[in-house]
C-alpha cells in the first residue's frame, strides 16, 4: 500500500503533524468538491501517530466528506493574518517591470 511509505514520514518529521489518509486517490480527492460528500477519509482527532501504520489505521476514526475542511482548519492556524489581495500589480517597494506573462516567456499562446 502506498500510503505506508507515506505514512513512515510521521515518524521523521518533527512539529505539529497530522497523518489523513483519503479514501481515494489524489486526482478523485481534488476534482469532488466537499459538498458533494463523495469520499471520506481517516484521521486520529488525537494526534497519535504510532510507529505501525497498521495499528494507527485500525484506531483512526473514519469521517465521511472530503479531507478538504479538516486541512483548510488546519491550515489556517499557520496562515497568520489574511489580508485582501492586491488589485494592481507593484507597490512601494517593487515597481512592475513588464506586463504578465514577461519577456522571459518563450513562446506565447496565440
């Protein structure tokens, strides 16, 4: 299973860690929204992360839905203040050099 190559990085990795293993592949978890409750996924609400994949699965508790609103809460303790994003490019201290997509794009569409 590959997950459990994925997984042996709980026990490398230091800090706040959290281990979510989907139901589905990384393709079927992205293009289902979470309203669409196709998926689920298991996670120990815990935080254990037991050296043996085997028995971190056999105590995770499965959560119907999609992976996506645990992450984005997870996310969000890390993300620090939210700001608007800009409405023009530069600012103060970094002028724009060109229009997007830049000189240095080889090849443009069209």
């Amino acid at each position: 299973m590959p997950w459990k190559t994925a997984y042996e990085s709980t026990q490398i990795l230091s800090g706040d860690r959290t281990f979510v293993l989907g139901a589905s592949g990384h393709i079927a978890g992205v293009i289902n929204p979470p309203a669409k409750m196709k998926r689920n996924f298991w996670v120990h609400t815990d935080g254990v992360l037991d050296a043996d994949p085997e028995k971190w699965f056999s105590a995770a508790e499965k959560v119907p839905g999609s992976w996506w609103p645990t992450w984005h809460e997870w996310l969000a303790r890390y993300a620090g203040e939210q700001v608007d994003a800009p409405t023009s490019a530069g600012n103060g201290e970094f002028s724009v050099i060109e229009p997007a997509p830049g000189s240095y794009v080889k090849e443009k569409a069209g």
